[in-house]
C-alpha cells in the first residue's frame, strides 16, 4: 500500500522562528498520532500537509501530491483546525452544509451529509441551534463533523479532543477508531500523550520543530538505550527476590519496599531480563504476584525523549 | 487489519460542481450569516427605504400632475405637453442624481458595517483555515467577500437609484422617461457602481489589516474621515488638493457621469484626476488585500 505522507527534509520558518525544521519522514496507512508539547511544531506541521502554507524548504507529498493550493487533493481531505473557526450566527447544520456546498455538492447532497456527519459526532438533536449558542465541545464536535462530512480519504485533526468531556473525547476517539477501521486514514495531534495512546500505537513526536521519534511507542521505547527500563514486581519476599536479581549483569539498580512487597529494577536489556526472572520465578519461588514494566508508556518515552 | 464499512464511509459517486462560481456559496453563506442579525438591517435600512419610497411618491407625483396639466390645458396644453413633459423628466433625472449622491453615506455605514468583520472575523476564528483546505482559491475567498459586502453598499445606493429610475419609466406618459433620459439608468448603475466599489475595497483592505471587526470599524471610518480633513486642509494651500478626498472626487465624478452643472466651485480639479485618484485607491487596496490574503495562514 502506497505512502499516506512524505516529507523530505521539510522545513518551515517564519522570519526568524523556526516553525519547523528539516523534517523528513514517511506516514503509512491507518490512524497516527502526532505528539508533541505545545509550540512543538504540530500544527504548521498540518498545516503544510492540507497545504494551508507552503514549505520554505524541503518537500511533502500528500496520497502523492504535492499539496499546496491542490484542489485536486483537497477534495481528498478532511482538516480540523484547533482554532475555533465556527460562525456564531449559524447553525451546525447551515455551517457543515456550507462548507460542503464549496466542495461543489449540491444542495440536497450537502443538507444529507451535513446531517449524517453531525448525526456521526452525536449532535443531531441541537444541529439546528446557532453555534453561539453551543459548548466549546459542541463547537468542536461541529469542526469534526464539518472534516469528515465530505467522506476523505485523509483526515487531519489538530487537537480535536481540546475542550471535550471525557465522555466527548472517548465517542470522538471511538469515531475516529471506527474510521480508521474503515480504512480511512487519520492524523491527529494532541499534547495530552495517554488519549492518543489509546487510540493508536503509531505515532510521530515533534519537539521545538524538530523530529524527535517516529514508529510504535514500543519501537521508539526500544531505541532509547541510555534510559535503563524499570520493572516493578510484586513478590511475597521482596528482600530476597532483590539479592538473587543483583548479581545479574543487565541489572543496573534495585529498589526495595518491604512494605509494599516490592522490588523496582532498572535493567539495560528488558527482553533478557524478563526471560531470566520467568525462569528465575518457576525454579526458586519468591511469590512473584506481579509484574509490569512502568516506563514503557508513551508518557515515559516523551519524557525521556525530551529530556 | 483495514476493513470496509461503506455504512460509515461512503465514497461520493456523483458529480461536483465544476470550479467556476465556487466563490458564490462564500457570497451566499456572508449574505445569510449578515442577515440573521435584525437590528443592523434595520437601523441601516430604514432611512435608504424611507427615502426610496419618498422619492418614488415624489416622481410619480409629478408624473401625475403633468398628465393633469395636459388633460385640463385643452389644445394649449397639448403643445406644449412634449417642453413640459422634457422639463418634468430632467426634474425626476435631477431627483434620482439627489438621492444617488444622498443615499451613497448610507451605503458607506452599511458596507462598514457588514464589511469590516469579513477578513478580520474569519482571520481572528481562523475560518480561512477550513477555506483554504478545500478546493476554493484565494481569488474565490477574495470575490465571495467582495460581492458580500458590494452587496449590502448596493442595496443602499444602486437599488434606491434603479427602483426610483423604474417607477420614473412606469409612470411617465409614454415612457417618456426611458426614452428620453433612459441612459440614466445606466449612469445610475456606474456611478453607484464606482461608490460600491471603492467603498467595499476600501472596507475590506482595512479588516485585511485589523484583526478584529471593531478595530477594522474605526480603521475604516478612520480613513474616510482623514482623508475628507486632509484633503480639506491641504485646499487651504492649493484647491487642487481637494482633489485627495475620495468623497470630492465622487462629486466630481457625478457631475461629469450625469452631465450636471455643479455650482459648487471648489471642485477646481479635472475628471481624469478623480478618476485617477479613485482608481488608485482602489489599486492600492486591492494590491493589500491580495498581500495579506496570500499571507493570511502566516499571519493569523
């Protein structure tokens, strides 16, 4: 399957503020995070890729086009913009129907999709109120609706979870699963790590316009070898457990708590070491009642990351 | 592993509409987002309507008592009903220059007032963003504007001076209007035509600059104040310099488009300095406006 994105030593600078900075990466098919804290690049990152800017060096190719002012790929394209971009004095409905029409549907065609669309993101009963009269939620509900309501093939959100409930953010990222299930690809970005780690493996992290990592958190986590991983291992004796994993060469540090029958260790190879404490745990006993690595998140990864 | 599900994803099998009038959705959505707002339609409205029915009454008045005067003059009547009916005409071709040169301040209030949020709003909400994303150009986002706001400066000017130009040919005697000052109509539509325009480019470069709508109010009505006071001020020095205000230049214009001796004596500059002046005021704010529309993504 070809490329969703590619970009190639892609930069992006406005006056003396590096916006974005020679960023060279490809994006495959299916959902993908774009990750990063705020000012990290993301959104002049999707903006070039919609083609809202052009870059000041460097290439990107969106579905293998070249995307600024392509009409032709635009019909291919959803965006959500984080800004709020909504007219107050229009209703959803009016305002996705609108957005539509300019896409060259006509009338019928673009009152059914526009009230599919907002049918998609939960807000059929109140897409006929103006949206100033709406929620922050509800306005980014109508943003969603208004970049899936043309059916893309690619759909680029930035930060679409900003201002919704935890109910609102778990339906949205339910929606955007479904679409990617349904071969849809998706591109979102947020600075909140966990939501997107529910949603998808595949992620791209910006840092101060650069690229700092790009595959599974898994992969990425993999690669970062001067950050020893921490195993935590619940046993009924923690004080022995902990004199039998010192002698071992990959072991870099253990840490006791007696009282919360605990041992936390920091292993330079985590593959091996949890090979060993299997075969370790089945000969000798120890109690082990648990076992989980607790910096193997994409949270700890960022973390070390930008460190 | 992707899978299919055309319940949730439908691929659109038609066919879109070619790109030619993509702008006219733009104009039609600032139209109706304008228009849901009563009391701006109202308190700018009133007096252009007020005015238009007054003048229509006016006109058809006179139309009506010509034809009396002719009924009731018998043969003396008769002959001199054509130097009659050529002199009531010229009255009502008077009256229509009257209310086009009146009803143009309106038309300044009104495009501000719809004008002025057009570019800032969409910058400030970041509107442009889902605009330019879809297969719409800048010309197309720029000519949907435009015609939103030349829209509302036509209804205070254009449309008063034609729907009085229409009454004028209905009820004159053998449509001696339209055959006799007929080219009025055409002048009423170049001349209001010229005022929407400068006005609306004008407006519109302002609000390309500001970054909210009330910011691009003062900024318009600012310059239209300056540049009256500057070029009043500088007619101190020479009259010529007169030529410098926009709305000086307009008086002028109207004489020369309707063939009109004004007695106001102060307008000492040529036609073509006028044109020249409205014509790069127009230019130059056209040219801004293109700059920060190209920039627009840039500078929000």
């Amino acid at each position: 399957m070809t490329d969703v994105l590619v970009a190639r030593e892609l930069g992006r600078y406005y006056g003396q503020v590096v916006g974005l900075n020679e960023v060279s990466l490809t994006i495959g098919p299916g959902v993908t995070g774009l990750l990063g804290p705020n000012g990290a690049g993301k959104s002049t990152f999707l903006k070039l890729i919609v083609g809202e800017i052009q870059p000041t060096r460097g290439e990107v190719a969106v579905l293998g086009e070249r995307p600024f002012a392509n009409q032709r790929l635009f019909r291919r394209l959803g965006f959500c913009p984080q800004q709020d971009a909504v007219y107050e004095t229009m209703t959803g409905f009016e305002f996705v129907a609108f957005l539509l029409r300019l896409h060259g549907y006509g009338r019928a065609e673009s009152r059914e999709r526009a009230e599919r669309a907002l049918g998609r993101v939960r807000m059929t009963e109140s897409m006929h109120r103006r949206t100033g009269g709406y929620s922050k939620g509800m306005r980014q509900r109508v943003r969603i609706a208004q970049a899936i309501a043309h059916d893309p093939e690619l759909i680029v959100l930035d930060e679409p979870l900003n201002g919704l409930d935890p109910l609102g953010r778990r339906e949205i990222l339910d929606l955007m699963r479904e679409l990617g299930d349904a071969g849809v690809h998706v591109l979102i970005s947020s600075h909140v790590l966990h939501e997107v780690q529910d949603l998808t493996e595949e992620i791209v992290l910006l840092h101060r316009g650069r690229l700092l990592a790009q595959g599974t958190v898994p992969e990425v986590r993999r690669l970062l070898t001067s950050f020893p991983r921490k195993v935590e291992i619940e046993a009924l004796d923690p004080r022995r457990l902990a004199g039998a994993l010192v002698p071992w060469e990959d072991v870099r540090a253990v840490r006791i708590d007696q009282d919360a029958g605990r041992v936390t260790v920091e292993t330079a190879d985590a593959d091996r070491f949890h090979r060993r404490l299997t075969a370790l745990a089945a000969r000798d006993g120890f109690g082990v009642r648990s076992l989980e690595s607790v910096d193997a998140g994409l949270e700890a990864v960022f973390d070390y990351l930008v460190e | 592993m992707a899978r299919t599900n055309t319940e949730l994803y439908r691929r659109y099998e038609g066919e879109l509409r070619p790109n030619a009038l993509r702008f006219l959705p733009l104009f039609l959505a600032g139209v109706r987002t304008a228009t849901k707002k009563k009391i701006p339609l109202l308190v700018l409205y009133a007096v252009p309507t007020i005015a238009t029915i007054v003048y229509s009454f006016v006109v058809y008045a006179k139309y009506a008592a010509e034809d009396m005067a002719v009924s009731i003059g018998g043969i003396e009547g008769m002959m001199s009903m054509f130097a009659q009916r050529a002199m009531v005409n010229l009255e009502v071709k008077g009256q229509i220059v009257e209310l086009n040169h009146v009803m143009r301040l309106f038309s300044l209030l009104a495009v501000t007032w719809f004008g002025s949020g057009l570019f800032a709003e969409d910058r400030r909400l970041g509107a442009h963003l889902l605009y330019f994303s879809r297969p719409i150009t800048r010309l197309d986002y720029f000519l949907g504007k435009f015609l939103t706001v030349s829209f509302f400066g036509a209804l205070s000017v254009m449309v008063p001076g034609l729907v009085v130009c229409l009454i004028a040919s209905w009820t004159s005697p053998d449509w001696s209007f339209l055959k006799e000052e007929g080219d009025t109509i055409l002048r009423t539509i170049l001349y209001s035509g010229i005022w929407i325009t400068l006005t609306s480019s004008i407006v519109l470069c302002v609000s390309s600059l500001a970054s909210r709508k009330t910011f691009a109010l003062v900024g318009a009505f600012g310059f239209f104040v300056l540049n009256f006071g500057l070029g009043g001020v500088l007619s101190l020095v020479d009259r010529r310099y007169l030529a410098i205000s926009v709305m000086m230049d307009m008086r002028k214009l109207r004489n020369w488009i309707f063939e009109i001796d004004d007695d106001w004596r102060d307008l000492v500059f040529s036609e073509a300095v006028a044109v020249s002046v409205i014509g790069g005021v127009i230019m130059v704010c056209l040219l801004i406006i293109a700059a920060r529309l190209r920039k627009l993504e840039v500078v929000a």
